[in-house]
C-alpha cells in the first residue's frame, strides 16, 4: 500500500490505480466483478481514464458493499474528479489580478 500512496502523490490517481490494479487483482475484480460479467474490467479501465478518483474511492469501499456514507465518499471524489479536470474558477478569471 505504501507504492500505491507514493505513486498516488508523484504521478497522479491514474497510474497510482493502474498500479494498485496489478498489485491487488482480486480486490478490483471483485469490486466490479458484478458490473459486467465476462467483461468486468472494462469498467474500472473507463474509471481510470474519465474519473481516476471516483474509481479509486469505488474500489476502497465497494468490497464490503456500498451503504450509508460510503455513497458521500465517492460523490466527494467525483467533486474532485470534476474539479481537477475542469480546472476550477481559477486566478486568470478572477479581475485585476496580475498573476506572477
């Protein structure tokens, strides 16, 4: 788990998921094991690609199933997913000021 976190803070959720994904192959196969059938890791390689966190935060809690406050956790990494590929509101659009 300690390469998942470094990897996780020097390379970004994608590559920290894809590396955790062949660490623990179970854990993400029965994550998504239901989603598709035959086809299950089809979805956790769309999640990785459109929205890294979300899929992450799924993969942590989905194992023990998906109740309660589980389902605030993902929404707050989908806020996230949101925002980091947004970009926010940002300091070029905020008037008069004069970035460095």
């Amino acid at each position: 788990m300690c390469c998942a976190f470094l990897s996780l803070f020097l390379l970004g959720p994608r590559v920290a998921g894809a590396i955790w994904w062949l660490i623990q192959p179970i854990r993400w196969a029965t994550a998504f094991n239901g989603l598709a059938g035959g086809l299950w890791w089809i979805w956790p390689m769309l999640g990785l690609v459109f929205l890294p966190w979300t899929t992450i935060m799924y993969v942590i809690v989905a194992p023990g199933g998906v109740t309660g406050w589980d389902w605030l956790w993902i929404g707050l990494m989908l806020v996230a997913d949101i925002g980091s590929s947004t970009g926010g509101y940002g300091r070029k659009r905020i008037p008069g000021y004069q970035g460095y």
